[in-house]
C-alpha cells in the first residue's frame, strides 16, 4: 500500500481518501473541463432541439418566461450538485455521493436507486440529444431541398440516429488524451455558434418586422396549443425546453478521475456551465422570439421552429451554413454525454450493481478508457429511439424522461447530505466548493428539491388532448417500471452482492472488496 500510496498526487492522494485506487488518467485541463461542462448543455443546439414544445404549446411568452423561471431554479440544483461534487470527487459522481451521504445500514438501498435512476435518465439523454440531432440533420435537408425531402421514421431512427451512435462510440473509444484534446474546444464552437445566431438575426431582421414588448413578454404572446390543457398548464410545459437543456450536471464529476484539481475544476466548471448556459440561452430564446415572424407559419416544413426562424431572417445558404455549427453543437453534446454515462455504467459495475459479475467494470489497459461500458450505452442508447417507429409524440417522452430521472437522482443525496450531515456515521465534509451552513447553503439545497419534484409532476403529463395512445406521455411509466423492476430484482438476488458503493483498494492488494467508503486519515496513508 505505500508504495502506491507515495507515487500518487493530490488528486489521486484524495481519491484514495475516498476509498478508490485511481482507474483513468488525468488529461482534463481547467479549459477542457468547462468546456464539457458547457458541452453536456448545448445550449444552441439544445434551445433548437426543443424550442417547438414551449413555443407550439404555450406560445412566445411561454418560451421567455419558462426559460428564465426554470433557469433560476437550475441555478440552485446545478449549485447544491457542485458542493456535493467537490466533496466526492469521482467517477461513480453522485451515485457513488449518495450512498456515502447516509447511515451505513442504508447505503446499499440508495446507491442502488440513484444508480438506476442516473443511469437511466443518462441512456435517455444521450438517446434524446441523438434523436434530436439527427432531426436537425434531416430538417436541413428539408430547407436545402425546398420541401422536396420526405423525412420517414424508419430513415430517421433506423439510419441516421442509430449511425450517428456508432460514430459517438467509436469517437469514445478513443484514449482519454485524445478526448481531452478533443472537448477542449468544444465551448468555442457552442459559444461562438450562439453568438453568430444573436448577432445576425438582429442584424437582418427589420425594425418594423420585430415583434413588439408584449408579444414577447406579455399576454399578446400567450397562446394555448394543447387542445385542451388549460392555459396555465401550458404554459408551464414550456419548462421542458429550460429543464432539458440544463441537465446532466454531474457529468462533470463522472469525468473526475480524469481532471485536474478535480475537488476545484469539476464544481467551479459546473457552476460557470449551469450560470452561462442560463443567462445566454434566455437571450437567444428572447432573439428567437423577437424575429420569428408569423406563429402560423412554425415550425414549418423542417419541422424545426429555429432553423424556420433562421431561414426566412438570413435566407436559406446563411441558414444552413450557420446550422452546422448548431449540429456541432449537438454533435458534442452526445460525444460528452456518451462519455459520462460510460464512467457511470463503469462505476455500478464495478460496485456489482449490474448482473455482469463486473464485466462493465473493466478498463482497457490500451486507452485507458471503459471499452466495454462505451459499447454498453452506445447500444442500448438506440432502444428509447425506437419509440419513434411508435409515434413521433411517444418519441417527444425521451426529453421529459431525461428530465424526470436525472433530477430525480440529484435530489436524493442533496436531501440526505441536509438529513445526515452530523450523522457519526457521515459526518459531510466539505470540498472547497461550498455554500456554507446558513441560508444561502439551505435556501439552495430547499429549493431545489420543491421545484425538482414540481417539474417532475408537470413532465409526466401528456402535453395534448384528448390523451391517446399515439400521443401519451410515457414517461413517467417508463421511470417508474424501470425502478419497480430494479427493486424486485434488488430484493429477490441483487442484495446478496450489491453493497453499495466499492472501495477498490483492497481489491488492489489481493484482499476482498470494501463495500463502503472509509475516510482515511493522511496518517494511514503515509
């Protein structure tokens, strides 16, 4: 144990506090890593891919004001997920928090939730931001065509979404030098591409063709498209646009083993991602808003709002050249997202979460990268796609799923970090991240968890009427079968050798698994 305790450095020295001998190498500068962190979010790209739901379902002013509402929120999860980040810097990332955050005799019944909720709603964003992407791909090729391309669900899903996967999983199969190199810029290109979109919608949109203060802010951009629903409430489906984008925060910490200084990087780079994201997108939401033209003629034939937007302001070569950069933008979201799922199926098994016997939980000793667990997600990141051979509203459910088990396994270690802080068996230690005991520290950890549960509850119901079989919102039955089935299994099998959260130290040394964290002291260590 000395010997590899003494050739290790701070970072690696603070994971093994934390009970995990070091598995990636560390190539993640300070840049690299906030730039995945903006990259998990989009931003252009993520606003193009679900601008149709607040705008087609609440109208104009829906689009504004939920992004802004529900980008407030996300400040104070993205917030309370960065301090308990900084304390648990590793690749497991919250699932591998949470178990920590209670009593012993508790750990392996959370870790086992969390984990399958993050693991899901991960699967479920990789596939929507797929699914997104290769709608943008094929909606150029609408407005490139002038109408003349007929878009088939069998040539969407089948061809476009499930390659574009392949090449995301071949790209993440690359050693992990190379995907630091890689996502470094891949925050120039969000940046700069949302940027360009402002600047040149401004700049070739008239005056008097820009919509007025109260279309844009006010009750004359209120318009009820559920068939339904009544006005309030669709108004507040518009959140799905803000909530999905603003999501995935910890896919920083599942990068950690991986970063630099990763108790300071990792939180500050999901601070600045979820502040920038939130204050950028609602002034594209409000640009798109300002020169989008007639409401009756969106989204039109691409079926994309934006690019319909872009179109009739820049006309169609100025519209497509600057939407590559938007698919770019997509393109990136998948490739980080890829990346952070991975670690985390690589995480679970690891910890015998998965009836794999730890398959998933091997690192290639040639790239230094989950080889397996890639190929795991990359699979099965098609399945949701597939719901789309169903109905293209049954489809739309991936977002709200993303949406519903993410922040569903966010706020479960928020809410025990508060409930067990001064537990002896927990005894939170802060990272450098940290908002301290008093009100800004609670107020954050209080809020997140109401609105989290509030969105949730909004997300689960169909967003038209009447309710239909094509059109029904599933969901909330897919989040909740896929947990009832995990806790069958848990209780029937999986609790004989599922203990939460692995130490891997013993491991290391020929000795059996430790099967939860023990905070070493620097004394044991030397």
């Amino acid at each position: 144990m000395t010997s590899v305790h003494s050739s290790v450095d701070e970072d690696d020295k603070e994971l093994l506090a934390l009970g995990y001998v070091p598995s990636f190498k560390r190539e993640f500068s300070n840049l690299a890593t906030i730039s995945f962190a903006f990259s998990i979010m989009g931003l252009c790209s993520s606003i193009a891919t679900t601008f149709n739901t607040p705008l087609t379902l609440g109208g104009p002013s829906a689009v504004v004001w939920c992004w802004i509402l529900g980008a407030s929120m996300c400040f104070t999860l993205g917030s309370s997920i960065a301090e308990i980040v900084s304390a648990f810097p590793t690749c497991g990332g919250l699932y591998t928090a949470s178990a920590q955050l209670t009593p012993r005799k508790y750990r392996a019944i959370v870790g086992w939730v969390v984990g399958w909720l993050n693991i899901l709603g991960q699967i479920a964003g990789v596939s929507s931001t797929e699914f997104g992407l290769s709608g943008m791909i094929l909606a150029a090729a609408v407005i490139g065509k002038d109408g003349d391309f007929e878009v088939t669900q069998v040539r969407k899903v089948v061809g476009l979404f499930a390659g574009l996967l392949v090449v995301h999983g071949l790209l993440n199969s690359l050693a992990t030098r190379h995907l630091a190199r890689l996502t470094k810029y891949f925050v120039f290109v969000n940046l700069g591409a949302t940027a360009l979109i402002i600047i040149v919608l401004l700049a070739t949109t008239p005056r008097s063709e820009m919509h007025s203060a109260s279309y844009v802010f006010g009750s004359a951009g209120i318009a009820n498209g559920t068939g339904g629903w009544n006005t309030g409430l669709a108004f507040l489906f518009g959140l799905l646009s803000v909530q999905w984008t603003m999501t995935d925060y910890d896919a920083t910490a599942h990068i950690s083993e991986e970063v630099k200084r990763a108790a300071y990087a990792a939180p500050a780079a999901i601070f600045i991602a979820v502040v920038g994201t939130g204050l950028i997108g609602w002034l594209l939401n409000i640009v798109l808003v300002l020169c989008s033209g007639d409401l009756a003629g969106l989204p039109g034939p691409s079926g994309s709002a934006v690019l319909q937007i872009m179109t009739l302001r820049m006309g169609k070569t100025g519209a497509l050249i600057l939407w590559v950069f938007v698919c770019l933008t997509a393109f990136f979201v998948v490739q980080t997202a890829l990346q952070a799922v991975s670690r985390t199926v690589f995480a679970f098994s690891r910890d015998h979460g998965l009836p794999d016997r730890g398959y998933f939980g091997y690192n290639s000793t040639l790239t230094h990268t989950p080889l397996r667990a890639i190929w795991f997600c990359t699979i099965f990141s098609i399945l949701p796609g597939l719901l789309d051979l169903a109905s293209p509203a049954a489809a739309n459910a991936i977002f709200s799923l993303t949406a519903i088990a993410l922040d569903l396994s966010y706020i479960i270690p928020i809410f025990l970090r508060r409930l067990f802080e001064n537990h002896p068996e927990v005894m939170f230690k802060p990272g450098p991240f940290y908002m301290g005991n008093g009100l800004l520290g609670w107020g954050a950890n209080i809020t997140c968890i109401i609105w989290t549960l509030f969105v949730c509850v909004i997300f689960s119901f169909p967003t038209l009427k009447p309710v239909t079989a094509l059109n029904m919102n599933y969901a909330s039955v897919i989040t909740i079968g896929v947990l009832f089935c995990s806790l069958v299994w848990y209780v029937l099998d999986a609790h004989k050798h599922y203990k939460g959260p692995t130490s891997n130290i013993r491991e290391l040394d020929g000795g059996a698994p430790t099967y939860e964290k023990e905070k070493t002291s620097e004394a044991d260590m030397a």
